[in-house]
C-alpha cells in the first residue's frame, strides 16, 4: 500500500511585519511553532523571532486583564455565597453532634442484646461445620466400609468404583487431617491389593485353560471328523443316486439334516477371569499392563505345549499335541472375539505364524522318520482335521497342506513297499491252479466284487474260476491301495485329485504287480500248468485296469458316468499286455523244451529203412500224447489267442526240430521209406491241428492261420521229396503254388541226402545196370540245378 505524503507546512518569508502576524497566526491555529522557529534561526534572524515572541505575550497579557475586569463582580457574588454556606454546615453539625450523643444513650442496651446474638450466630455457624464435616467423615468412613465388604466379596468391580468415588469426591474434602491421611495412604494398597486378587485369579484360569486346551482341540476335531464323515455319506448317497437315476427317483435321494451341529455350545470353557481381570487393570488404569501380561504368558504357556514328549513315539503323541494346539488358538480366537481390546490381530498372527513354523518343522521331522505307510497317514488325517478346524476360525493353515503335499512322494513310496510285500507273499503261496468257488457268498467276494466277470450271470457251485486264487488277493491289494491313496490326498492341496490318484496306481501297477508277476514269471520255480494259469491271471489283471480306473474315479468322487465317458486309460494296461505277451512266450518256450525233450527220439529213427514203417515214429506219438494234455489245459485256463499262439507255437516248433534233425549231420542219407514214414508222422500231427483248432472254437475267430499251416515248411518238403517230379520245384509257378515256404539252401542239403533206395551190403552192384526210374532222374536233375542256382 503507497504511503499518504505528508502534509506540508506552509513556510512564510520571514520579515520584521510578517513575522509576527505568522506567528500569531499559528498560535490561533494551534499549530505547531517548530519549523518557524527554525526557518527564523536558519534565516539568522533570531532577535527578531524573540521580538515577535514578546509582542504577542504582551497582547495576550492585555486581553487576560480585560477578561478579569469583566467578571469580577460575579466572582465577589460566589465567595459571598461560599462563606454563607460555612455558617450553615457548622450549624448542621452540631445538631448531627447532639442527635448522636443522644443516640448513643438511647441504644446502649440494643447493643448488648446484638452482641448476645452475634456471638449465638457464630456458634450456630461452627456447629453447621461441625454438622458438615461429620457428615462427610460418616460418608467417607461408609464407603470405606462398604468398600472393604466388597473386597471380602471378591466384588472387585464395585470395590474399585468406591475408591473411584472416594478418590475423586471425597478425598479432597474430607477436613479431618488425619482421616484424610490415613484414607489417601489406604486406597492405593486396596488398589495393588485387588490387582493381586485378579492377578490370581486370571492366573488360576490360565492354569485350568491350558489343561482345558487339550479337551477343546479333541472336541472340535471330533466334531469336524463328524462333519467330513458326514460329507462324505452325502457325496456316497448322491453318487449312488446318479448312479441309480435310470431306475426312477428315490424318496431317500434328498433328506432334511435337522441335527444342531453348534460347535460353539459344545466348547464349553469360561472367559470370565478373563473379562474381570481386564477390566479391573482397566479400572486401575493399567490395562495395557495387563494386555502384556496376558500375551506374555499365553506365549510362555504355547512354548511350552511346542515341546513334544521324547518318551513316546509321535504316532502316540500327536493328537493330544494337535489337539492341545487347536484348543489355543481356538481359545486365542474367542478371546480376540469377544475380550475388549485384550489382543490384536496382528498379536493372534505373529502367534499362529510361530507356531505352525514350529508344527511343520516338527511334522517335517517326524515324517522322515516314520517307515510305515499307516503311520503317516494316522497323522495326516488328523493334521487335515486340525486345519479344517483352525481354517474355520479365520487362521491360515496353507503351510499345513504344503507340508502334507512334500511327504506325498514319501508316503505312497511306503505304500507301494508294503504292496509289493503282500503282492509277493500273494503270488508265492498261489498253488496256481484254478479257483474252485463253492458257495455264492465266495462268488461274490472274490468275483462279483472286483467284476472280474458279468454280474447278470450267476453260475452254478461248485465253480471253476478261469484264474487262481491270487487274482482276487491282488484286486483287494490294489484296491486298498486306492482307498490309502484317496484318503492321504484328499482334503489336501489344490490338486486334480484322479490325475494324481491315477500316477500312483500306475506305479503300483507296473513297479510293484508288474515286476512281481515278472519275477514270478523268470523264477523258473512253475510247472507248465501253473504258467499257464500265470499268464491267464495276468490277462485278468490287464482286463481290471479299467475297473481299477473306475473304481478311483469313484472314489475321487467322480461320478460313473462320466469316468465311463472318459477316454482316460492306464499305462499299466499297456505294460501288462507286454508281461502276458512274455508270459505266452514263455510258455511257447517250456512248451518247445518239453517238445524237444520227445524230439530227441528223432535221433532213434531209421532213416535208411528200405521198407515203408506200418505205423507213426515213436517220437509223434510222444509228441501227440504232450500236445493233447497242453492244449486240453490250456483250453480251460487261456484265453483263446493265448492258447493260438502256444500251440501254433508249439506246431511251429516240430516243423522246425524235424527240418532240423534233416539237415543236421546226423542224417547222412534218408530213404524214400524213411520220408513216408514221417509222412504218415505228418499226416497224425496235420489231423491233430485241424481237430484242435475246431474243437477250440478258434475256427470261429477267422484267423488267417491255422494250426495246420504251422507245419506248412516241412509238409511241402515231404511233398516234394514224395513227388513224381521233384524237379517242378524249379519251376516259379508251381514252386510258388506247392512249394513257397521251401528254401532253396535247405532242399538242396535235403536233396542230397535223399536216396531213393537203402544200399545193401551190395546193393551198388546189383543195381550198377539198374535203369533209372523217372523220378529218380527227375530228382537229380533237380540236384543239378539247385547246385547251378548255388
């Protein structure tokens, strides 16, 4: 804001005239005189201001005379005035004088009277007080007493609002000093006394509550392994009724649970030391000393429930361990809850967090150790049930779940070991013969239980089952092993339940039954029958698989239907397939070693012989004899292509121990007699085949190749050695027609083996001129060309 400019001050020229008119100017202005009288000393004219000066005092002198002759005979009027007012106050007073004296006489007797009554005033008044303070003593002294009743009571609360009263509107006020003292040096040690008093009482809770731990915890995981039994009676009955649909609604499907599942009124523990001894600390002003008191020694007392017994295994100890944990922190939930301000969340978490670092450390250390499959899954369940329970009261149990989830390898590989235990005991005391069920109820629990065949037919008893007793014993294993499985993953993490519970049955499938079967199988400890039997549990086996699926899905909570729409399949089905495909090979081969055994009697034909034999080599007839046993066995106990592929095999193998035996060393020559004689060995083992493979009802699958056509490599080389014209052989038309399984190498060797006659002892010199027959000729110009074609 611009400052206002000064005013200035005219400034007059200074001469002997104007001087004193400025002057007396500025004088009837009332203005100040200062810069004139510095303009007149600045000017050096300062007798002149002097001058000035003089004739304006003398001016005004005048007209103060002038005004004092004007008024002076007024001024004599008021001084007359003045002294007659003097004589008359003089009079006034003594009249005043003589009334007061008079006065005085008349109330000297009042005057005692009122003296009388001041002094009974004063005492009325120091009665009042004393009336006063006595009262206040009696109040005070009352509170006292009533206080101290309270205090015998144990009625702390109205105890502290009487020392409240007494402290905040009495104390002050009471005007006996010693009363006062004494009163002001006893209600602080009432105070510290009741503070006592509820310390020792929250202290007697926290002993009961820590004792009472154990009980809550057990409680609320028996109401929740209740509640998961109950769920999972509800998911049973709906799967069944899915399953049912088709057969109409059912009344049952849907039901009113009217059961009272209140956990809380069934967790019966008091707070009330609780709530008392905090609001008395809160009353005394110290309830955040009691908030750290309570936290301190509720951690002190969850210490000490972290500490598991070493005198016992922790399969004994982790309930009540479990258990003693849940009840605290179910105890430290209701507090938070319903105890004003005594805890915070923050405190509640910091608490739980050390804890359950504490029990998966613990839980982590305990499950290394364990070595039974059972073991750790006694404890996961009830570790399940402990975050179940925990989870509903707002605490995080995801490390709980983490934990059970990494000793999920672990466990499985303690089942898979005790599978293959009881798989191996299985299979060793199997006698491996088939099943002879008597009754139904046997029927049902080793069949109809496992649908190891149609469930619509019911066969008459007593029954021979298609595999041994074994089968059965392992469907139960294995499905025991899904129960287990499905009990320690469920209620774990998020996972997809079937897709784990499926990796492991794989594994027990093909590490555990797979590689027993195997080993059973290798052993070389079984008979042919009983390899037989082998082979046929496993072809039961494989075709399970999928009732194993079915049944996981099942129990995953999968409804049927839709695991039957699933195109999901095992890979122990494939590697099953593969062990009965070894199992028919090993049998292929006892089977061909048994043959061999009647093979070696090939080494005991004539085969020089010049007359044609009457009747089979004893070697067919042996063979014979073992085929008919093979395949009558085989027939009740393999599958229809098991039994193919063992007697085609079998077929195939004198086919080649027979083309063998001729092209051997041992056969130096052979005679057409010899050939005709295993011609008719042929003819035996080709009507044998025919009527095997009809009366099997193998006929009736449309195989490509009959057990005939096994013998098809030694049948065209009798055919060729018996024919008219072997050298037809070279041609590609009939050899492809008549003679295409034949290799050229082995009818060479044969060829040259083969003579038409036996040489006697001179037989090359009575038949020296001897023509030769056609076929003879015929033959050697077959031998010559063979030896052209090599």
């Amino acid at each position: 804001m611009a400052a206002q400019p000064k005013k200035r001050t005219p400034v007059m020229e200074i001469s002997d005239g104007g001087l004193g008119l400025g002057l007396a100017a500025f004088i009837a202005n009332g203005e100040d005189l200062g810069p004139m009288i510095r303009q007149g000393f600045d000017c050096g004219k300062p007798e002149a201001l002097m001058q000035s000066l003089r004739g304006i005092v003398k001016k005004k002198e005048v007209e103060i005379e002038e005004l004092c002759r004007l008024h002076y005979e007024d001024f004599i009027l008021a001084v007359d005035e003045l002294r007659g007012v003097m004589v008359d106050a003089e009079e006034l007073k003594s009249m005043l004088s003589a009334e007061n004296s008079h006065l005085q006489e008349v109330s000297s007797a009042v005057l005692l009277k009122l003296d009388e009554l001041l002094e009974a005033y004063s005492i009325k008044k120091n009665v009042g007080e004393a009336i006063t303070i006595l009262k206040i003593c009696v109040k005070v002294i009352s509170l006292c007493m009533a206080c101290n009743n309270y205090i015998a009571e144990a009625k702390f609360r109205p105890a502290l609002k009487t020392l409240n009263l007494i402290e905040k509107s009495y104390l002050q006020n009471i005007p006996v000093k010693l009363l006062k003292m004494v009163v002001g040096r006893q209600i602080p040690l009432i105070k510290l006394h009741i503070e006592k008093k509820a310390c020792g009482e929250f202290n007697d809770w926290l002993v009961h509550i820590r004792r009472m731990a154990k009980q809550i915890g057990q409680v609320s995981i028996s109401h929740a392994s209740l509640a998961r039994q109950k769920d999972e009676e509800i998911r049973a009955r709906q799967r069944e009724a899915e399953e049912n649909s088709h057969a109409g609604p059912d009344e049952h499907k849907y039901t009113l649970d009217l059961e009272n599942t209140d956990e809380e009124t069934a967790l019966d523990f008091d707070l009330t030391p609780v709530y008392r001894a905090h609001h008395i600390h809160i009353c005394l002003g110290i309830g955040e000393k009691f908030r750290d008191y309570y936290y301190k020694n509720r951690l002190m007392q969850l210490n000490l429930d972290m500490q598991i017994s070493t005198s016992q295994p922790f399969l004994e100890s982790h309930q009540p361990f479990l258990a003693q944990v849940a009840g605290f922190f179910i105890v430290e939930e209701r507090v938070l809850r319903t105890a004003d301000k005594i805890l915070t969340e923050s405190q509640v978490e910091a608490t739980w967090e050390t804890a359950i670092a504490k029990i998966t450390s613990i839980c982590e250390n305990q499950f290394s150790r364990m070595g039974t499959a059972s073991h750790l899954l006694l404890v996961k369940d009830y570790i399940t049930l402990l975050a179940a329970v925990l989870m509903k009261y707002g605490y995080q149990t995801r490390p709980l779940i983490d934990i059970l989830d990494k000793s999920r390898d672990k466990y499985h590989q303690l089942l898979l070991t005790e599978c293959r235990k009881q798989v191996d005991d299985v299979l060793a005391n199997d006698s491996y013969e088939q099943m002879l069920i008597k009754k139904e109820y046997e029927y049902n629990m080793n069949v109809t239980a496992f649908h190891l065949e149609p469930s619509d037919v019911i066969p008459d008893f007593p029954y021979l089952a298609p595999f041994s007793a074994s089968v059965p014993d392992v469907c139960r294993i294995v499905r025991s092993f899904i129960e287990d499985s499905v009990s320690y993953l469920s209620y774990g993490g998020d996972m997809n339940l079937y897709d784990v519970v499926k990796r492991y049955l794989d594994r027990l499938l093909i590490e555990v039954l797979n590689n027993c079967l195997l080993n059973r199988m290798y052993a070389r400890s079984l008979a042919m029958s009983q390899m037989m039997q082998l082979a046929g549990n496993i072809s039961v086996l494989e075709q399970a698989c999928d009732l194993y699926l079915l049944y996981s899905a099942q129990q995953c909570g999968i409804p049927k239907r839709v695991a039957e729409r699933s195109r999901s399949s095992l890979t122990a089905r494939a590697v099953l397939k593969a062990s009965q495909n070894a199992a028919y090979n090993a049998l292929i081969n006892m089977a061909n070693s048994k043959i061999d055994e009647f093979m070696v009697l090939l080494d005991d034909v004539n085969w020089i012989v010049e007359e044609s034999p009457d009747n089979a080599n004893d070697y067919m007839n042996e063979v014979l004899i073992y085929l008919e046993t093979l395949v009558s066995t085989a027939q009740e106990i393999l599958p229809h292509e098991a039994l193919y592929k063992v007697v085609s095999g079998a077929m195939s193998h004198i086919s080649d121990s027979i083309m063998t035996t001729l092209l051997s060393d041992g056969v130096k020559r052979f005679t057409a007699s010899s050939v005709l004689g295993l011609d008719m060995d042929l003819n035996l083992l080709e009507a044998f085949a025919d009527e095997k493979f009809h009366i099997t009802g193998l006929a009736d699958l449309g195989k490509e190749t009959t057990f005939r056509d096994r013998l098809v490599e030694i049948r065209q080389l009798v055919n060729l050695l018996l024919s008219s014209q072997p050298e037809n052989f070279m041609n590609p038309v009939i050899r492809g027609k008549n003679y295409g399984s034949l290799d050229f190498k082995k009818v060479a060797i044969v060829c040259d083996k083969f003579k038409d006659s036996a040489d006697g002892l001179f037989g090359s010199l009575s038949n020296r001129n001897t023509k030769q027959t056609a076929r003879k000729r015929s033959l050697d110009v077959l031998k010559r060309r063979l030896k052209d074609f090599g």
